[in-house]
C-alpha cells in the first residue's frame, strides 16, 4: 500500500490460535519494523501493532511504499488465523522547516525547495538568488522553463533568473520582467527603442526613437508613435524617410488670390489713365 499524507500511523491485525512448540509465534512485519506475540487457543484474540511515521522527504523520495507481512512460525500442529489488518493515522509528524538548497547528484545539479523535497518546474530563491527547476528537478540553464505558476523563466548560464533584461536564446530574443519572467503581448521601452513581444514572449517587431529631417515627413505613417516634441517619433530602424509632395497651405492660396486682385486693380488704373 502507499501512503500520500506524512504523519504518524499505526498497524494493527486481530489474531488467534494456538502454538505448541516453545519458539513458535505469530509475526507482522512493515517498514523495517516486526512485532510478535504468542497465541492463547480458540478465540482469545491478540492484536498486536507498530507504529509508522511517514515525513514529506519519504514522500517525495518514493520511501512511502508500504510492504505488511503477517505470518505465524510455529511446530507442528500449530495454527492461527489474521483478521482485521488496518493501518490507521493516529497523529500529525512534526517536521522542523528546512531552507531551499542546490544538490548535485551524480552529474546534475537539482533544486530543492524545502531541504529534501525536489522542487518541479517551480522557481525557488535561496538567499538573494532566483533559480528555476525543470520537470524532472533539475536546475535549468541557459534555457527557456514554464513554471507551474503559468510564468515562462529564463536561466542563464549559471542557473540565475535574471529580472529586467533583454536575454537571446539560440535565436530568438526576449524581455524579462522584474521577476524574471517572458514578457508576452505587449511592447516594452529600452534605451529609445520600443520592443514588440509576441505571444511566445519572442521579439517580433523593433521601433527606435528618432528625430525626423521635417516635422510632416513621418507623421503621417507612424504618428501614433509620436511622443512629446513633434519631431520625434519611434519608426522601425530599417525604414527610411518618405519624402513628401509639397502642397500649399490655405494662407498661402488666401495671399496669391489677394495679389491677383491687387495687381488687376493697379491694371485697370494703369489702363484709365491712357485712355
């Protein structure tokens, strides 16, 4: 049987019989532990038991497998039955809080979480340092790991989540945030450069702050970048500047309307006084 709750448990069976050599008795094994008793004839029931106790570590060791032998070594012309064989939680085990630690066994380092319990793919801090476990918990480098809060951590080669950060991994790009995890669907701001993050956390897009060579060249197709001065804008930086058709502004249609009207007036003055 296997047991999925640490604490203190007891193990108990219902037996009678008879023994008749001077050795003979009646067993139960489990655990590494045994008890044993003699038998007193035709119903007079024995029970004897042992006490288990199961902690977190033997739990996430695989130590929680529970093997019971019951048995009865006797002479000849002995017998006896076993009736009722239970196990039964009979307290809670008191275990003193362990600190988070790296291990290595063999050649991989693991992480756990709480002294012996091995942490899966859950991001663990040990002092001032962050690290992120793989499935199998084993410390995760240089590599991409989606935790089991839903997050996607990046470790660097020493097995450090590393916050704030633009980290490349094999060929594709990413953004930290300050916990350390992929920033996804949105963009981000770095040294006058914007960063699109797609929805694997992959940089898809760039855009850099520039300052354009007339205030109408760039407006028009990146305009809703524009910040602050009217001059500057985010463009991608593989674009270059469009150059724009010169058009008049309505002032300047107003002015040569009104120059018409003044030159054609001077003109018929000019013509009145030769007539």
């Amino acid at each position: 049987m296997k047991i999925t709750e640490p604490g203190v448990y007891q193990l108990s069976m219902v037996t009678q019989g008879s023994l008749n050599g001077a050795d003979d008795k009646v067993y139960l094994k489990a655990a590494g532990q045994e008890v044993t008793d003699t038998l007193g004839g035709w119903q007079a029931w024995k029970k004897p038991s042992l006490e288990i106790t199961v902690t977190s570590a033997d739990i996430s060791s695989g130590k929680n497998d529970l093997t019971v032998v019951a048995g009865l070594s006797a002479a000849a012309e002995s017998w006896g039955d076993f009736d009722e064989i239970k196990l039964e939680k009979i307290a809670e085990v008191k275990e003193e809080p362990k600190e988070a630690c790296l291990k290595k066994i063999g050649k991989k380092t693991y992480v756990f979480k709480n002294g012996d319990i091995l942490a899966s793919s859950e991001v663990v801090t040990i002092g001032d340092t962050t690290y992120v476990a793989k499935a199998d918990g084993s410390l995760a480098k240089k590599e991409l790991v989606k935790a089991t809060d839903g997050k996607t951590y990046y470790a660097d080669v020493k097995g450090r989540i590393i916050p704030d950060k633009k980290v490349k991994v094999k060929r594709a790009k990413y953004i930290t945030d300050s916990t350390g995890a992929i920033i996804t669907n949105q963009w981000v701001t770095i040294s006058k450069r914007q960063y699109y993050c797609s929805e694997t956390g992959e940089i898809t897009q760039t855009m850099k702050l520039v300052r354009s060579p007339r205030p109408s060249n760039y407006a028009d197709i990146y305009g809703a970048c524009a910040i602050g001065h009217r001059r500057r804008f985010y463009k991608p930086p593989d674009q270059k500047w469009r150059k724009k058709s010169p058009r008049l502004a309505p002032w300047t249609f107003c002015c040569a309307v009104k120059l018409l009207l003044l030159l054609h007036n001077y003109y018929s003055i000019y013509c009145q006084a030769f007539i």
